[in-house]
C-alpha cells in the first residue's frame, strides 16, 4: 500500500468532513486530468477540487437550491476528461460539472433516488430507496441524460422495508454488480437489467444470517457494536471485484452514538477489502483480502485508489490517497492502479 497523495493543508478554505465516507456511493473522485474532488466537505454545499499532490485548487458550486447550488450528502460520478456529474439528493437532481467550475446541465432524479452510478452511453443508474417517495417495486432505475427512465429492475426485500440499502459498481463491459449493504452477497446483472448469477460469500466476519431491525441499529454504538456493513463495492479493470465491508473493530467499546472523528471511526470500525476474482462465475474465488484498522473505501474515476480519513494534531481531518498493491497466490506480485 504507497500513500501518493494527502488532500487538504493547513489554511485551506474547507476542511473535509469526517463522515464523508459514509452513505455515499462516492465521495471523492480522480479525473482523467489527475485533480481528485471531493464532496464531503464540512457544512455541504460545495466540492473541493484538489491537484494530483493534494493542493487545494479550488471550490465548485455553493449551497442552495439553483443551478450550480448543492445542499448536503452529495454523490459524484465520472463521465470523461475533466467532467462529472454530481447527484444532489436532496435538491434531487443530477448536475454535469468539469473541476475548473463549469456547469454543463442538469436533470431531475427520481423522488426516492438515493445513490447515481455511471454506466456510460449517457446513461445513469440510481439506486432507489424502497418504501417512502419510491414510486416503484424496483431497487434500480436507468435513466438517460435527460432523467428519462429507460428500465427499472431489481426487487426489494419486504422484511426489510425502509431498512433495504444497496450498494453498486458498474463492470467493464456496461454490467452491473449491486450487494445488499446487510448481506455479503453479489448479484451480477447484464446491461439489459437481466440477472446473470449470484455470488454469496460465507465470511467467518460477516454472518449469512445477519438480523437488521429499527431497535438494533438505534442502540448500535452507545450500547451495542455495529452491524457488519458491506458499504462499497467497485470493479478494478481486470474486472475483479473489491468489496469494503465494515465491522466491528475488536477493542470496541460503547461511546457516541453518532460520526464524530475519524479518531472515532477507527476506534468504532474495521475495514475488511477483499478482492474476488468473479471472471469464471462457476469458480469466483477470493484472491486477495487485508483488514484494515480504520474505515477505507474506494475513490471513482480513472483508477481503483483508496482513500482513508486522518485527523491532524490540531484536529483537521485529511483524506490520504491509497495505490494498493495485490499480491496473488502463486503469482508474480502486482500493483493496481486500476
């Protein structure tokens, strides 16, 4: 693992947020031009963009309801060269971006959306809440540029509810890999929104049979551990699938309740990364695995890097960039920067 940037310096204008890793399908971006962006930034309203070695360049957008205004918990997805597209959920609309500041359009999201990944051709997926604003039986919505719906698919659990989340990656080849965030099972879906197999990995760490209630996630933290969480998924370019599960860290002990400091997420998490070679669907296997002791996840955009949060000694929080490298029985070791 090489650490090949630090986003954030003393004297910058913002300062990322410590829970900027945590209910968003991206939150920090690297485009084709080398800039990283990043959405989690401390009040909302606006994104960072950042050189290749973590400089602060400068602040796109601002808080509100217009064009080029965002509110908070903001998604990124990548679309090409210097421009992305950043979903607002709660001003539910998807907006075309580049890092230098430019606004290039904007559609309108569903009601329930609540997460906007890149399938490329201008199409989008969002990630539907069940229950609630959403006006379908289904968990994923493909829309066009426009926000047309071009297919709906993908059922929901009723035992769940409100409670069912999900997370997703798009393949190499415009697919679709989507995972119940309270189960560590991977569904494999054609471009056409057709299932094609379904991968289940029985973890010693993740328990199969994981029970999720209201009552058990509102004493989570201050009386009880976290629940096992599959958070992200994504899709390296050999097409190998990462998957970033938190768990319990073991010296866990009850305290605050909610996200306070990346101090705090390391003494609460885990982060399990697995990568699973899913090429060969009869024979997918786990190749490559690392628990980490503090919440990691993966940043969108031109390559598969890592990020994790870590807080200065005067308290600021710094997003450090990861270049993993993977190591395969009985192979040549290897660095992805993919």
């Amino acid at each position: 693992m090489t650490i090949v940037a630090t986003l954030g310096r003393a004297g910058d204008s913002v300062s990322i947020d410590a829970t900027a890793p945590f209910g968003a399908s991206c939150s920090v971006l690297h485009l084709d031009n080398g800039h990283f962006v990043v959405s989690g930034l401390v009040g909302g309203g606006e994104l960072g963009v950042y050189d290749a070695q973590g400089k602060w360049l400068r602040a796109v957008g601002r808080p509100g309801q217009g064009p080029g205004e965002f509110r908070r918990q903001l998604d990124l997805a990548t679309v090409a060269g210097d421009t992305f597209e950043v979903f607002d959920r709660f001003n539910l609309r998807a907006t075309k971006a580049t890092s230098a500041g430019e606004f290039l359009g904007s559609f309108r999201t569903p009601e329930a959306a609540n997460g906007l990944i890149a399938m490329g051709r201008d199409r989008w997926l969002v990630l539907e809440t069940p229950g609630s604003a959403a006006v379908r039986d289904s968990l994923f919505v493909l829309v066009d540029d426009s926000g047309a719906v071009v297919r709906a698919f993908g059922a929901s659990s009723p035992a769940l509810a409100d409670l069912d989340a999900w997370t997703a990656a798009r393949g190499r080849d415009g697919d679709l890999f989507t995972a119940s965030v309270w189960h560590y099972e991977i569904y494999h879906w054609t471009n056409r929104g057709k299932l094609e197999e379904t991968f289940l990995r029985h973890a010693p760490w993740f328990p199969d049979a994981q029970v999720v209630t209201p009552r058990r996630l509102d004493r989570m933290f201050g009386e009880l551990p976290p629940v096992d969480y599959l958070e992200h998924i994504a899709v390296d370019d050999r097409g190998r699938l990462w998957t970033f599960s938190l768990i319990p860290d073991p010296d866990w002990t009850p305290g605050p309740t909610h996200f306070t400091s990346p101090a705090w997420t390391r003494h609460t998490f885990d982060t399990m990364v697995e990568v699973v070679d899913v090429r060969d669907p009869v024979r997918a296997r786990v190749v490559a695995s690392r628990r980490f002791d503090s919440v990691v996840a993966p940043i969108c955009g031109r390559d598969l890097l890592l990020y994790r949060l870590i807080e200065t000694a005067v308290g600021d929080t710094r997003a450090e960039i990861l270049a993993p490298r993977v190591t395969v029985a009985g192979h040549t070791p290897e660095t992805d920067r993919n």
